[in-house]
C-alpha cells in the first residue's frame, strides 16, 4: 500500500518517530502540504494520513486512488464526508487522545490568573524582593479556588476530566451541554444561567451552528465582571471582537485561550493586545506523551483498515 503522511511537522519536530508506519507500506512524508498541492503530494497514494489538510469535494475528486484518510486528531471538519461516503474513501480519527493534556493545560490558565507564579516570579528575578520592606510582599493579589464556580460548557471527556480537577479543588461545577448525562457530582444549566453564575466559564463543545459565537456579546454581558473566560475548544465558538470588546472595558476580569477562529493567528485579530488575555499558539494537545499516543492510534488504525476492521471511523 502506497502512504502519504501529509503533515508531519504538526506531530512531530523531529522528537516522535514515524517508523511503525514505514512498516505498513510504501511511505513518502511530507512536513506540510500546500493547499493548492493536495492532490499533487497525494498522487497514487491508496492512504493518506493528514492533521488540518482541507480535503474538500474537488480535492478528493482529484485523488482516483485514495481509500483511506487517517486523521492525527479527533475533529475532521476539515474533511468532506460526505463525498468520501460518496467515494468510498474511509476516514478514521483519534479520539480522546488529548483529554488529560487540555484538561492539565485549562487549569494552568487558572491558576495562572488566580495564583500569579508568573508575575511573582519575575518580580522576584527583578529584585522586587531585595527591595520589600517585609517577608511577605504580596503586590499582586491572588485568590482561593475553593468555593469559586466553575461553568463548563460540554460535557465530553475532557469536560468531564476538568470538573474532576475542578473538584478536587473544591470548586462548585455547572455544566451546560447539548446531549442530557447522569452525574450528581455536578448542577446542569441553561447556557444563560452558566454565564451568569460562573467565576471561570471554559468552553469544551465541538464547533455547530448553535456553538459558534457562543462566547459573544450577549452572553458575555450577563457575566461577573471578575469572570476569567477560557477556550480550548474551537477558535469561532468565541466572537473574538465581542471579548476583546469585553476584556477592555472591564467587563470581565481575564480570558486565556488556545485556539483562535484563523490559525496561525491573523495580523488583525481583536485580542492581539487586549487586557489581561493570555493567548497560546493551539499547544494544550501537544505534550510529549500526547504525541506518542496520538501517532500510536494513528497507526493503530491504518492497520486495523489495512486488516479489513477499520476502527475509529467517522463515514459509517
């Protein structure tokens, strides 16, 4: 079976090894894929395994040979299932890779904002401490997050695993999601009622019409002004202007956030330079141990297809 990996540079930077995958056929690796060059990269490749590369109707049209696309992530939006169906192209994903990896990286926001190491820290290496007048010179304030409410938006794994946390620090958990779940461990809400209650609102649903822009204008004013947003999901369930908007004039305390609506981030995005936001180039996936699992399910997969039981698959 010829393979084409596509995007080997989202994976890897030269610390995860490809070479299970070297033994399942005839591999060509790419570290990224132009978008006006799919099909050309692709060629007769019968697989192709791809991270973000926009395979769209033209473009799989455009690949007679292709009968599998593996995806190194759990979203495919940037896949045309349909026509794959249409095709017979069979497309897998890895999911509930990354549950731990974003869940460690919601809570680094957190205490970030609530504990301030970062601003501490400097303010040590800076000689602020050589200069106190006391032992204990508490220039930026903290707070506790016991007792705080925290609103989570979705509620899949990785939702589930940041109440767990959320929890341990003894934080009060509301949950909003679309599909109704047993848990008495946390209070579900309406979307209104989350964000008005909630101390810290994070967001973990997937992008649909009833989620993008969720984290917009209107919502965003029932907020606490010392609400902190945070968004590890998709980039346009945030209406990017409305928070920039709402972080600048006060209106909420803070925002951190993982993913943007256009990534690499655009030279015009609102929240370059907004107040008290902390903003990270799509990395709370990327741990090493992350990685290795992701590529491990990768190929995983590709066997299973190759062995005639596909797995994970996202066209039944």
């Amino acid at each position: 079976m010829k393979i084409a990996i596509l995007e080997a540079g989202t994976v890897s930077r030269g610390d995860i090894s490809f070479e299970e995958l070297y033994s399942l056929g005839e591999v060509t690796e790419y570290r990224l894929t132009p978008v006006d060059r799919i099909a050309e990269y692709v060629g007769d490749a019968e697989a192709v395994l791809c991270n973000k590369t926009p395979f769209t109707a033209d473009v799989l049209k455009a690949c007679p040979n292709l009968k599998y696309i593996g995806l190194c992530a759990t979203g495919y939006n940037n896949i045309d299932l349909k026509t794959c169906r249409e095709l017979g192209i069979t497309v897998s994903n890895v999911p509930a890779y990354s549950t731990g990896a974003v869940a460690q990286q919601v809570f680094s926001f957190i205490l970030d904002f609530f504990s301030r190491t970062a601003e501490y820290g400097k303010f040590v290496r800076d000689g602020g401490w050589l200069r106190s007048e006391t032992f204990s010179d508490f220039v930026f304030p903290t707070r506790e997050l016991e007792g705080k409410t925290i609103g989570i938006i979705g509620y899949g794994s990785i939702g589930r695993r940041v109440a767990g946390i959320a929890r341990a620090f003894g934080m009060n958990v509301i949950v909003n999601t679309r599909t109704a779940k047993q848990d008495s461990s946390v209070r579900f809400v309406g979307i209104k009622e989350l964000f008005s209650e909630s101390d810290i609102i994070t967001a973990h649903c997937p992008l649909t019409e009833e989620t993008r822009g969720l984290i917009g204008r209107e919502n965003l004013a029932l907020c606490k002004p010392s609400c902190i947003i945070i968004n590890t999901s998709r980039g346009d369930v945030v209406d990017e202007q409305a928070l920039a908007d709402a972080l600048n004039s006060g209106n909420i305390a803070g925002a951190a956030l993982d993913v943007l609506r256009s990534e690499p981030m655009a030279k015009n995005c609102p929240l370059q330079g907004a107040k008290n936001c902390i903003i990270t180039p799509h990395v709370a996936w990327a741990a090493l141990e992350t990685r290795e699992r992701l590529v491990k399910t990768v190929v995983e997969n590709l066997r299973a297809y190759i062995g005639g039981s596909p797995i994970n698959t996202v066209t039944d």
